[in-house]
C-alpha cells in the first residue's frame, strides 16, 4: 500500500478540482486501464482506477480532494496476486 497527500498553495476551485483529473491522467499512462470511475468515499468525491502495467502487476488506486488537499491511495499486487482480495480491503 502506498498513501500520499499534498497541500495546496493555492486554493482556486480550479486548481484543486482539476488535480484529481490531473493526477488520474498521469497514473494511466502506467498501463492499461480496466476500470474507471468517479467514486465518493464518506462523500468525498475521488476517482478509482484499476490498471495492469506491462509486467502483469495489478494496481487498484483512488485519488481524492479532501480539505485543500490531494489523496493518493494506491495498492498493488504481482501478476499472479489475487486481486480481489485487495479491492476489498483497499476501501475498508
């Protein structure tokens, strides 16, 4: 698992709000993107992704903006994990 936050300098509605775009667009040039969504978490609104790099590893991220803030959270497992059992827990 891996949890990252940054603050905002600038609080302008569109900075904070197209970071999370912003952010979501970088991670899918990691691989191939197969699930895509606009997610809430406790009503924060966010973006889940799901994406398969090149090697076969699995990444299952969610990316939020929470009181001036962005929230990374990213969990991966190898390409033989079990990835079901990750969804799961990641949002638990």
């Amino acid at each position: 698992y891996d949890f990252s936050t940054w603050p905002f300098a600038y609080s302008g509605a569109n900075a904070v709000q197209g970071s999370v775009a912003f952010a979501a667009a970088a991670m899918r040039q990691r691989g191939d993107v197969t699930y895509d969504a606009y997610d809430r978490l406790n009503l924060i609104p966010g973006q889940l992704l799901q994406i398969t790099e090149p090697d076969g590893r699995r990444i299952f991220a969610g990316i939020y903006v929470y009181d001036r803030r962005l929230y990374i959270m990213e969990a991966s497992v190898p390409s033989a994990g079990d990835f079901s059992d990750l969804a799961r827990s990641f949002r638990q």
